[in-house]
C-alpha cells in the first residue's frame, strides 16, 4: 500500500541560510561572552557554528558587525518581554494625565517585579548566563563606532521607569533625579541576576527557589517605597 502520509518540506536556501545565521549569531554570543571582541577567535566561533570562516563575512560583513550583531540579538529578546509592559506603563501615564489621584506606584512595583523576574530567569525569557557576560564587555570593549555604554539593556527598561518615578514625586518632566533613582531601583534587582557567585554565594545561596524570590522582592520593595518617600519628603511610621 503506498505510504500517503505528507512528506516534510524541503529546507529552501532562505530557510537554510537563516538556520546559519543564528547559529552564527548564538556562537558568537558564546564566544565573546567567554574572551571578549578582542580575544574572540573568529576561526573559534566558525568552527562552533558549524559554518566554514567565509560564512562569518558572507552573513554579517566580519568580526565588528557580528559583535554588534551577537549585542543586537540579545537586546531584541529583552526588549521582547519588556514592551508589553512598557506600554501599559505608557497608557496608564496617559491615563494619569486626566486623573492624576491614581496612586502609581504599585505599578512601578510591578515594573521592578519583572525586571527582577527577567533576572532570575523566571520570565518566558530563559536569560543565559553568557548573555550577562556579553552585555557586561560590551561596556569595556563597545562596538565600533557606538557609544555602547550609553544604550544598555537599561535603555529599554529605564525610560518609563524613570516616566513612572517623575509622575509619582510630582516631578514636571523626567529630570537626572528621576533617571538616577530609577537606575539605582533597576540595579538592586540586576544584582540577583542568575550567577553562582557573588551576591548568592554571600547569602549563602546556591539558588534562588519561590520563597527566596519573595523575600527579595519583599525587600526591593520596601527599599522602593523608601526611596519615593524621601524623594516627596514623606515620613512614615516604622514598625518596631
């Protein structure tokens, strides 16, 4: 009896062409996570990638456009998970316009939750530990020609934070202030990123299970709501 049972599409050279380029992409990640654009071997990364070395400069032009590349790519899986909740941040800003009584700041908590969750790993994004690697040289050795260091991960996540901070402390527009205070709440939840060292070695951690995720969160929150207190000139009672 013939076999009717539908064959699977053949790969066509775009389909092709793509699949190598993400594999290019994700070695070089690898590769300049672990050395550095300066120590990365490109001869290296072909040979993770399973493409021969002419394939680095076909794809992407040579070494310094797939270090922007390899940054770009990582930047885009951020920004994937973070715009839906920059844009609610967004409207419910535009919303505040017409009734400024709505108390924000829970949703700035729940801004900092899901950055903190993006940092843990426990967001739909599975952050790998070569992505911070990479992110982290790129502010030592920037792409050519890019002020690197001035476009962080924090680009994508700082503005409306910063927006949320001006509205909540009565701020006419976002200032240095509003900038500062929200890069130092960002950063007390970028330093539990998932690492095996530092932070979580001091705390005795080897691990960061769903009781230890509220007891950081507990934490960033009070800190959160101290730092707006004292930027709007509130005293509140502190239980003893």
């Amino acid at each position: 009896m013939p076999n009717t049972s539908p064959k699977p599409p053949r790969a066509t050279p775009q389909s092709r062409g793509e699949e190598a380029r993400l594999r290019i992409l994700e070695a070089a990640i690898e590769e300049f996570a672990a050395r550095g654009y300066r120590g990365a071997s490109t001869r290296q990364l072909a040979e993770s990638a399973g493409v021969n070395l002419g394939a680095l400069t076909y794809y992407f032009g040579g070494k310094p456009n797939l270090y922007t590349a390899a940054l770009e790519h990582v930047i885009a899986r951020i920004d994937d998970v973070t715009r839906p909740m920059a844009e609610r941040v967004l409207a419910a800003l535009a919303d505040d316009r017409a009734a400024p009584s709505q108390d924000l700041r829970p949703l700035l908590l729940a801004f900092l939750d899901q950055w903190l969750d993006i940092m843990l790993g426990r967001s739909n994004l599975q952050w790998r530990p070569s992505w911070s690697l990479l992110l982290t040289r790129a502010e030592v050795e920037p792409p050519e020609a890019d002020l690197w260091p001035y476009r962080t991960t924090y680009a994508l996540v700082l503005d409306p934070c910063a927006a949320l901070v001006a509205r909540i402390i009565a701020r006419p527009e976002v200032d240095d202030e509003c900038r500062i205070l929200s890069i130092a709440l960002l950063g007390q939840a970028s330093a539990f990123k998932r690492q095996l060292d530092g932070q979580l070695r001091a705390l005795n951690w080897t691990d960061i299970d769903e009781d230890r995720r509220d007891q950081l969160r507990a934490v960033l929150h009070r800190n959160a709501i101290a730092a707006l207190d004292n930027a709007t000139g509130v005293t509140r009672a502190v239980p003893l």
